[in-house]
C-alpha cells in the first residue's frame, strides 16, 4: 500500500498507508490527520482538504485545473504547491508523497 507524509503545522509528522485508488484526503480523514478538515467529504465544493505538495512530487502530482485552482484562491496562504487533496488519487506512483498540512484552511 502506498504512504504518504503529512508535514503538520506544529512541526510533527505523520505516516499513513493510503489504499491505492483513494484521494489524499480520503486516507487523511481515515487516518485522522489533524488539519484535513474536508467539509465537503470530497465533492470539489469548499477546499478545506488544502496542502501544499513537497517540490520533488509536484510534477508527479501535477497542478490545478479547472475549479480546483479556483477553490484554492479560497484557501488561505494558497501558492503554486497547493492542491485539494481530494483531487490527489493515490497510486503505486505516489508512494512517499509528502505534503505540508497548512496551519488554516478555508471557510466552509
């Protein structure tokens, strides 16, 4: 199964395994990772699941598009490294994606 790193804003870590198929933020709210709040359970409608992916995965990861990058002009302290991690679907590929859990997120 592939892991994920979630950096958290107090300066700890956390390692979870991820079904491969799921989204970041389906394993994070599994595994309860503080700060992956997800309101809306993944429907691309609040971006509250903001992260910000580690410079070595973000090609891998790949940007925004749509109303994805929208959403994110929502989430407070959004750069180019953020993404919804509801959009982030774990694969063999992403084993060891690393991203950085933001201090806030949006507003529901």
């Amino acid at each position: 199964m592939p892991k994920a790193h979630f950096l958290l804003p107090d300066g700890s870590s956390r390692t979870i395994e991820i079904e491969e198929g799921w989204s970041l933020m389906e394993g994070a709210r599994q595994a309860g990772i503080p700060g992956v709040v997800a309101e809306c359970g993944g429907g691309l409608l609040c971006a509250t699941c903001h992260v910000h992916v580690a410079e070595a995965w973000s090609e891998r990861v790949g940007s925004a598009e749509g109303t994805e990058e929208m959403l994110l002009e929502l989430a407070p302290g959004h750069d180019e490294t953020s993404r919804l991690s509801c959009q982030i679907v774990v694969t063999e590929e992403l084993d060891g994606l690393t991203v950085r859990v933001p201090e806030e997120q949006a507003d529901a």
